[in-house]
C-alpha cells in the first residue's frame, strides 16, 4: 500500500498498461505483489489487522443462519479466516484459493482469472485481497457466475480512506523535496461506488458499508514496518522506483508527526475497512414492487390531505 523507508534497488520504470482486449489498466504490478507476500513471510507476517476482519467475517457469515456446502476463501493472504470459520458448522468445505506464495492453498488461482466453474460455489468469501486485483468489476462477475443460485458472496478489503494520513505526508514531503509526488499509496475503492459494481455484476440484494479502525504508532517507522510485514508495500505498476531519499523520509516523519499526533504523542493509522456481500439471484429472495403496484396512496397511509406542489395546476 505504501513505500517503506528501504526500497528495492532502483530499476527501468514502466507505465501503467492495459490490456488490448478489456481495456482493464495494470494499476498494480502483479510481480510485484508477489515479491512483496514473499518478503512478508520471510520477515515473520504481521497479522492483527487480518485477524480482527477474519473475526468479524465470521461473526457476519452467523447472522445468515445457514450452512453453506462448498465454500472458496478468494486471495485471503493468511490462514485467519479458515481459522475463524473452523468448528463454526456455517460451512461444510472451505477450499483456499490464491496465489502461491500462501504454501496452504488447495487452488492456485490468478485473481484475475478464477478457475471455478459456472454454479460450482454456494459462498465465497475474502479478506483483505480484492484491493489488489486491477479489474474489480470483471471479478465480480466471475465470482457471480461461479455461485449457485442464492450462493452469497462475503468480502472485506482495505477502502479508499486507508492511510489517509500516510497518503498525506508522502505528498507534502515529495513535493517539497522532490518538486513533485509518486504514486504511494493504492487508489482503493470507494464505498459509493461498490454498490453500482456488486449490481452489475448481477448480483442481488447488495450491500456495502465500511468499517474503521485506528491503530496508533510511536512513529512512522513503525508503521511502515508493519505494512512491509503485511505484503502491503507500494505494488503500484507507476511507482517510483528509485530509493526513498533520506531528506524526503525525514520529511515525511515530520508532516506525520504534525499533523497526525494524538496528545499522547502517538500517531493515528486510519485503516478503512470496506465490505460488501451480494446473492446469486434466486426466486425465494425478496424482490422489490413494480412501479405503479401500490395499493394505498401515501397521503391515506400517513392519513393527511393530498395536496400540490407549488406551479402545478
């Protein structure tokens, strides 16, 4: 999501590319992402953020009230929500799908093309990985045809005001020690937006809300550890990539502090959880009433005179 203080050494840069036949832009540098889950197991992950929205998954999967037969956990970077749903009785089979680098996954699965066949899945569900794939909508899609009828499809994945405070000093210390800002932290989406994307999929009765959590920090570094210990730094396809200077990591030490300090002197780390969930469409499922079908005015339901807006005749 972010650039740490040491970066990898500096390389060619490439634009952002699109793929001729969607049209779809590489917003993300999947080789990149790759490197970056690598890195994190290496160094030991850093787990309480994936742990907490796994936890609260499963707590949102109980509120249905029913058992699902054959379940996909999509791109999940960890164990957490197998561990989570483990023992619950919501879910008779949890299948892993996801790249290579998680060593437990029973499908190795390209995010961007899923390997499910139409109407094989009665759930899926995903913590913290569908920020990272570049075309949203066209996963969607392929999650919908992938659930049954009345399948369900349960995510969470990091929106668009994670890191707000990161995004804002990484700005003020390139531009005033570079004369210019990079690309640091990921555009995620935008919850206006998610429901719009879960309808044309085609999927029905879809929700979308968000959830956020502060962590607080004895300084930037700290929290730019963390993120390199998440697999979550910078995977932008339009990065810098020449190593952060220590002037502008400096800089931004400051503007963080400044801005962004609780009185306790400890820094605040937005992390914007979005979540959305939607239904493979299905006859039993309530469906909203034809325009025109109603049987009682509103003005005899609410039991005042029917009047006139002003300039009608």
């Amino acid at each position: 999501m972010s650039t740490p203080p040491s970066s990898t050494p500096p390389s060619s840069a490439h634009p952002s590319s699109a793929h001729p036949s969607s049209g779809v832009v590489d917003i993300f540098d999947s080789r990149a992402l790759a490197a970056r889950r690598r890195r994190a197991l290496a160094l030991g992950p850093e787990t309480f953020l994936i742990d907490r929205v796994a936890e609260d998954l499963a707590d949102r999967l109980g509120a249905v009230k029913r058992q699902f037969a054959t379940a996909v956990d999509l791109g999940t970077p960890t164990s957490a929500l197998a561990a989570a749903l483990a023992g619950s009785g919501m879910v008779e089979r949890l299948l892993a799908a996801g790249p290579s680098e998680r060593a437990d996954v029973d499908v190795v699965a390209d995010p961007e093309a899923l390997p499910f066949a139409p109407e094989s899945l009665d759930l899926v569900v995903s913590a913290l990985a569908l920020q990272t794939v570049n075309d949203l909508p066209g996963q969607l899609a392929q999650i919908r045809r992938a659930l049954r009828p009345d399948g369900l499809l349960l995510a969470a994945f990091f929106g668009s005001g994670t890191l707000a405070e990161l995004r804002e000093a990484f700005a003020v210390a390139e531009s005033e020690t570079l004369g210019g800002i990079s690309p640091r932290v990921a555009p995620f989406a935008d919850l206006r937006d998610l429901g719009g994307l879960l309808q044309r999929a085609g999927l029905a009765l879809p929700v979308a809300d968000v959830d956020r959590i502060t962590v607080r920090y004895g300084d930037p570094l700290a929290l730019l550890r963390d993120l390199r210990r998440m697999g979550a730094a910078n995977p932008l396809t339009d990065r810098r990539r020449t190593p952060l200077l220590r002037k502008t990591l400096a800089r931004l030490f400051e503007v963080y502090a400044e801005r962004f300090s609780d009185p306790d002197g400890r820094l605040r780390a937005t992390f914007e959880i979005a979540w959305i969930s939607g239904w493979a469409p299905h006859e039993s499922q309530q469906k909203p009433l034809r325009p025109g079908s109603a049987k009682l005015r509103l003005a005899d339901a609410l039991k005042v005179p029917e009047g006139r807006l002003p300039g009608e005749s």
